[in-house]
C-alpha cells in the first residue's frame, strides 16, 4: 500500500516523540536534492572550514541515512498494519492519547484499538532505536563523527555556495 509522505512523516513523528531523539538538529529530507530544513542555533560555535573531501564523505554519509530512514518508514507502517490498524488510525489514536500534545482527546478508541495502538508504538519505539544506530553506523563509516555531520548540516544551510556543492554531490 502506497501512504502520502504527511502520513508517513507524522507516522515517524510519533515514532520519534515515543524515544529520545538522537539526532537534536538532524532531521532527513525525503529528497535527494535538497537540504534539509532545520532549525540553526545561531549561538554554535561550528563553522570551521569544510573541505571537498568532508563534504564528499557527508554527501555519502546522508544518502546512506535517506536509505536507512526509508527503510525506517516501511518497517513502522508494516508494524502498525501488521496490529491491524492503518497509519491513518493509528496517528488518530496518538493525538487522543492523554500524553499527546493534541487537545482533541475525543476520539473514541476502543480496548482493542488500544491494545494494538501500544504494541505498534512498542515496535515503532524499537525499529526508531535499531534507525537511530543504523544511521550513527553509516555516518561513523564514511568518517565523520554525529558532532561533525551536525555541524556540516549546520553549514549547508548557512553557506549557499557549500549548498550548491553538495546539490552538485548529491545528483552525480
């Protein structure tokens, strides 16, 4: 079955709300020729040069995270499917859910709906875990440390002409 990319990302959203997330400032694009858009604490104190080859072992790096992350995807909609619920259902019950940030606490769930909803979110918590090493792995192979690749992501979004490399990286 085929879900739209808000499903799937609110889907990964309640995921990563379930765990501690690992990455504070990395969050994924969908696309490969994009930068991903987060948030960029202006008070770090990154920023010092990144040459060619650092940026070609971070082109490296975060095609193997886009991989990995995907993979992440399937797996969680499979798990949620798999304790009968769609991803659809399943986002609907989280936002019920006395913890979630959500003020709309009237959707009806009923014990069985629940006890599904706790074991795919069980799952999902383990599958983000298994994401969140498999990703530090793949970084930690091409050389870069998770500080470093931060720091890198950091300077995408600041340095145009670094951005334009890495679009330039990431298409060839």
């Amino acid at each position: 079955m085929k879900y739209n990319r808000l499903t799937l990302s609110t889907l990964l959203a309640v995921g990563f709300s379930c765990t501690t997330v690992f990455f504070s400032s990395f969050q994924p694009s969908y696309s490969q020729d994009t930068v991903p858009q987060t948030p960029i604490d202006s008070n770090s104190e990154t920023e010092k040069e990144v040459s060619q080859q650092e940026l070609q072992k971070f082109a490296q790096a975060y095609q193997e995270v886009q991989k990995i992350q995907k993979s992440s995807e399937v797996k969680m909609v499979q798990a949620v499917e798999g304790e009968g619920l769609s991803p659809e259902r399943f986002i609907e019950i989280s936002k019920s859910q006395p913890n979630s940030e959500s003020d709309n606490n009237t959707t009806n769930v009923s014990t069985e709906e629940q006890q599904s909803f706790e074991n795919a979110k069980a799952k999902i918590i383990e599958i983000r875990q298994t994401t969140e090493s498999d990703m530090t792995q793949a970084i930690n192979k091409q050389g870069l440390e998770i500080p470093r690749f931060n720091e890198i992501l950091t300077a995408l979004q600041q340095d145009s002409q670094l951005r334009e490399q890495f679009q330039q990286m990431m298409v060839n």
